[in-house]
C-alpha cells in the first residue's frame, strides 16, 4: 500500500508555513502532505465563517480523495472544528462503499477541539473567549501569541512567528460542528502537555472521545509542536499511523 498523504487543517491565527518543518520531513520519509489556509484566518473585511473554512478544506480532502489517496487528517486547536465538519462523508469506508478509490483513514486531533455535534467554539467555552484572545469587533487576535502558542523555542522564533500570525473572524466561534468523526473514522489524539493556549485538561476530555485510551499520545511540547519538536512530532504521526 502506498504512503497516505497527511493534510493539516490550521489552528486559527497561522499561516501554512508553521507546517513546513513538519512537511519537508514528511516528504523526506515518503508521505506527501498539503496544509490550506483557512479563509476565516486574515480575510478582510473578517466575516468568514466556520462554513467557508469547513467547504474549503471539504473541496481539498475530496480532490486529494479523488485522486485515490488514502488521506490522513492532522487537525490542530481551531483546526479540529473545521476537520470534524469537513471529513463528513470522505471516509473511504464510506467512499469505498459508494463505488469511489481514496478517502479519510485516520483523523489526529493535535492539542484541537474536538467538539459534538451542534456545539460552537464559543459554547464550548462557556460563552466567554479565553484571556488571551483579543476581540476588537469582528476582528480576533491573539493577545500574546508566543506566550500561549510556542514559549519552547528561541525568542528570535517567537517574535517570528509572532510577526507572522493573523485575525481571525470572530464569526467561526460562533459556528456549530456538524459531524463526530470518532463515531465512524479512526480518531487519535495527541495531548500537548505544556500547553498554555488550549490547557491540558480539556485536551483529555477531548481525547476520552477517541475510543480508549490506546488512542491518546502525549508530547511535552506547547501548543505548537511542529515548531518546537518537529522531529517528535513527526515520529509520533508515523507511529500513529502505524498503529
């Protein structure tokens, strides 16, 4: 069986290239990769919503399944509301059934929301936006970013990757997953344990939701992962994989 191709569905506030490490290492051992942007993360005027961010990455996973590719989904932070939504329908059970090659095989929620059905972002939270999340009205911003997204690397990384980050819209908050993957596709779950944008804690109850605890891995990274530890990322999605 050939190699599947991983495709990440951004976190809110980033840009593709936070995957690069990732990516090229990836390539490097055989397994081809993509990374949309979110249309919600940047666009002016900031009323996108979390349907065009769910559509967009839908049409990229249905064309890399048309192609007949076997398609692991690494959703990070924001990223698991939009990949929950969009893999609706794509698994290759699902495709294999309906006569069609290709499909989802696996979703890693990486330090991601993982939310039911009909829930929001914002509902999940109780109502209120996390401390760090700066809302100027349609606009979000990330209050801090480094402080709460990737404090283990270097300050010259930070403030580059700080420079780097974007609003979000404030309307994908407000919009309500559609789909429960772990009913139906194999899920995993990967616990960044020095985590201080989406703390610990909810991070394993979304992880209770994979099926067992066999489905749960752990790094000791902050939010940001693929811009500390690559390298281990990287292994453990092999190993994730794998299993």
């Amino acid at each position: 069986m050939s190699s599947p191709t991983f495709i990440f569905s951004l976190g809110a506030w980033v840009v593709p290239a936070v995957f690069d490490a990732t990516r090229s290492r990836l390539e490097a051992l055989g397994f081809p990769s993509n990374c949309p942007a979110h249309p919600s993360i940047g666009a002016e005027p900031p009323t996108k919503t979390l349907a065009d961010d769910v559509s967009s990455l839908r049409g990229v996973l249905s064309a890399f399944a048309d192609e007949g590719r076997d398609v692991v989904v690494v959703a990070h932070s924001y990223g698991g509301v939009v990949a929950s939504s969009a893999v609706e329908g794509l698994s290759k059970a699902a495709r294999t059934e309906a006569g069609q090659t290709g499909g989802v095989v696996k979703v890693i929620y990486l330090a991601a929301f993982a939310l039911d059905k009909g829930q929001s972002l914002l509902g999940m939270l109780g109502g209120n936006y996390l401390p760090w999340m700066k809302v100027e009205g349609d606009y979000v911003l990330a209050d801090g970013a480094g402080e709460v997204g990737w404090q283990d690397i270097s300050i010259e990384s930070q403030e580059k990757w700080n420079a780097m980050a974007l609003h979000t819209s404030r309307a994908v908050f407000s919009g309500e997953s559609t789909y429960e993957p772990w009913t139906e596709i194999p899920c995993a779950y990967v616990v960044c344990e020095q985590d201080r944008a989406l703390p610990p804690p909810f991070q394993e109850f979304f992880a209770s939701k994979m099926g067992g605890p066999e489905n749960t891995y752990r790094l000791p990274s902050s939010h940001s992962p693929f811009l500390s530890m690559p390298d281990r990322l990287v292994d453990l999605l092999q190993q994730i994989v794998k299993a």
